[in-house]
C-alpha cells in the first residue's frame, strides 16, 4: 500500500466514497488536503483534511470493502492527523454515524455541536450535509 495525494485519484476517490454512502456533492475541487491508498494502481482508501481558521475537520475517511481489517484506515486517518500538526491546526473535528467506537479508540472524544467552533460550524459538512443525528467528535493535535 502507497499513500499518495489524492488530485490524480479523484474520479476513484469520488467512485470509493458513493460505494461507502459518504457525502460527495461538496467535496472540494481540488482535493490538496486529501490522502489516498493505491493497491494494484486502484484506490482501495482515502481520507481528508478540510481547514478553518486553526482547526481541521476530518471527512471521507473509507476504506473498501475487500481491504479492511488490515489498518489502512489508521494508516490513512495518522497521515491526515501529521498533516493538521505540520499546518500548526490545533484541534481535529469529525462527524461520524456509524463509527464513534472505531475514532474513539484513536483518542476522538464526543462532544456536542455547541462546543465546535463556528467556523467549523458553517462548513458543509455541519450546515449541509451531515444529518443532526451525527455524532460529533474531536481530538487535540
């Protein structure tokens, strides 16, 4: 498994996503912040990065199918966690509905939506896309 960035892989990247049910209408143009594990030039994961202000949202993180239980997904979510501290963010902020045990375990914490800063608030993700169902989580970098 390589990790490369993502720009190249984006019809993949977006392919990977819709089979995974993660949001795709409001993924960036250019995917600059974003990670992506190749196997057999095809990708198999793919996590990124969206930046407010000194604080990092995390969104598209998936692996596929045929490839899990062998740590991409940690491999994936460390490179985006190295990328927050070399951009000197200071916390990771994350949506999830299906994996809260899973972002727990890499030392994500729930909070509540009041307790995101605002200009997090206002990305697509919590205003848009993300039903108000979702839990919240963060991590300090």
């Amino acid at each position: 498994m390589i990790t490369h960035h993502a720009q190249h892989y984006k019809d993949q990247v977006i392919a990977l996503l819709a089979a995974e049910k993660l949001p795709v209408a409001d993924l960036p143009d250019t995917l600059d912040n974003f990670v992506v594990a190749i196997e057999d030039a095809a990708v198999i994961g793919v996590a990124g990065l969206e930046i407010y202000g000194n604080y990092g949202l995390l969104r598209s993180l998936a692996v596929s199918a045929d490839y899990r239980g062998r740590g991409i997904a940690a491999k994936l979510l460390g490179r985006v966690e190295a990328l927050a501290a070399s951009k000197a963010l200071t916390e990771i902020y994350l949506l999830t509905e299906t994996a809260p045990g899973y972002f727990g375990s890499k030392g994500y914490v729930k909070i509540i939506r009041a307790d995101v800063p605002a200009e997090v608030r206002q990305s697509s993700e919590f205003s848009r896309v993300c039903p108000q169902s979702a839990i919240v989580m963060k991590k300090n970098i």
